[in-house]
C-alpha cells in the first residue's frame, strides 16, 4: 500500500484522545508502519512551538503570530515527519492537521480563509488523504473538556469562538465530502469507536 496522511479533527471535548488511541491500534493492526503525530508540536521544534502557544501566559499573540506560529509548527513536521514516512509507504495519523487553521484561526479569529489557504500551499503542500470529523454540539463539548481541569489559552475562549470553529469545520467537510468522514460524537464511545470502524475498513479497502 502507498503512504498516506489520515486527520483527527474535532472542537473541544470531541473525544479525540480516545478516537487516536483507537485508530492507531486499528491501523497498526493492519500490518503497516504507523506514525502518530500531534500538532501543533510533533518535533522538538513543533513542541517548543506549542508550549508557547497553549500557554495561558502566552496573553498578547496576535491573530497573525497565532496562525504563523500554527504553520511554522507544521512547517517542520512535515519536513522533518510527514514527507519521509509517507515517501517510506507508512500511514501518517495526525491528532489534527491544517483544517485546524482554516477552523480555529479561520473560523475562530476570522482571519482571511484565502491567506491560509496560501500559507497551505507554500508551507505545507500536502492536504490528509482521509480526514474525521468528531462533531458535537459546542455546549455538549465544551462541558466535557471543561471538567477535565485548567483551560489552556485557547480553551479559554468564548462559546462564540467554538461555534465558529465548528461552523468552519463542518463547512470545509461539506465541501470536501471525498476526503471527510463526519462521525457523530455525541454518541456514547462504543457508537463513536464502531463509526470510525466502518469508515476506517472503507477507506483501506478502497485503498487497496
Ligand atoms: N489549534 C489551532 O488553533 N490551530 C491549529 O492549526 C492547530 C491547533 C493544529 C491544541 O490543543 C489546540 O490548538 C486546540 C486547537 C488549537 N485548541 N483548543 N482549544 P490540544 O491538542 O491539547 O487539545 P485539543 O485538540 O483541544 O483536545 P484534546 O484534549 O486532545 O481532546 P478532546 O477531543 O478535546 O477531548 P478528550 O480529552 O478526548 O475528551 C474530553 C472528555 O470527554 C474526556 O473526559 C473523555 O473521557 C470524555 N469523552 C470522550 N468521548 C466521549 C463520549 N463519546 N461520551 C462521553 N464522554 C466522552
């Protein structure tokens, strides 16, 4: 089988903890070579990148260092990551990917969807082959990633700022219906676990 790049995406409290867990053994399973990564972070860069910016300290970045701070992030994953194993045949499992951008900055801060789109071209220039989306009403998410201890910097933005981070997501997953599995994860897990089953199986049957 070639090499590819599957994405875990979500809004707060979606569950994607679980779900990565869940697919990494389920892919692994299968035989082939596994890399998991996370972002921002996934390199010794990327993780330095984002302790500084998950850190509620972290108080005057503007919108625009945000999301260049995102891409540089990516910038070195994918150089340093990405391209080798995918070029290996290994299938990449990303805990989010650039849909993040356009969803948090995009959507979230309204920065110009055009812009990152370009940034997409230049710094990154590959797009996930398979991507899910764990969606669930924002109150329904926020209450569960709310109990789970202190919020970081950007979970402790307003509601409105989630809604728009899912509007945006569920937006480029209508647009993109190839590419998207939209699970619905206000179910209970087994359901959330058994649809990315399905989805999964799907995909690498096609693939093969
Ligand atoms: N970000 C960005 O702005 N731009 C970008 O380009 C990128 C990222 C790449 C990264 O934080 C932050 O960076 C993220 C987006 C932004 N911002 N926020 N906010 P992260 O990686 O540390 O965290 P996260 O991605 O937000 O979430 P998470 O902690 O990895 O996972 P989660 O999906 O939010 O939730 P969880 O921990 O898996 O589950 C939450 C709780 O719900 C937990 O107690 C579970 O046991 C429970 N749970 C899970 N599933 C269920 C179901 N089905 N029923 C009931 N309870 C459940």
């Amino acid at each position: 089988m070639k090499g590819c790049l599957i994405s875990l995406e979500g809004g707060e409290g979606a569950g994607k903890s679980t779900a990565m867990s869940h697919l990494a053994a389920r892919i692994a399973a299968r035989g082939v070579e596994l890399v998991q990564v996370r972002e921002p972070g996934g390199t010794e860069t990327g993780e330095a990148i984002r302790r500084l910016l998950l850190d509620p300290a972290s108080t005057g970045l503007c919108a625009e260092t945000e999301l260049l701070l995102m891409f540089a992030s990516r910038a070195q994953l994918v150089r340093e990551t990405v391209m080798p194993a995918i070029a290996r045949g290994a299938v990449v499992l990303t805990d989010r990917f650039t849909d993040a951008s356009f969803a948090y900055q995009g959507g979230g801060r309204g920065m110009d969807a055009g812009r990152i789109a370009e940034l997409e071209r230049w710094v990154c220039g590959i797009k996930p082959d398979l991507s899910f989306l764990l969606d669930l009403p924002v109150e329904q998410g926020l209450a569960r990633a709310r109990g789970r201890g202190p919020s970081d910097r950007i979970e402790g933005e307003a509601d409105t700022f989630f809604e728009r981070v899912r509007t945006a997501y569920r937006r480029r997953a209508a647009e993109e219906p190839a590419r998207w599995r939209v699970i619905d994860a206000s179910q209970p897990v087994d359901a959330v676990l058994a649809a990315l089953d399905i989805a999964l199986d799907a995909y690498f049957g096609a693939a093969r």
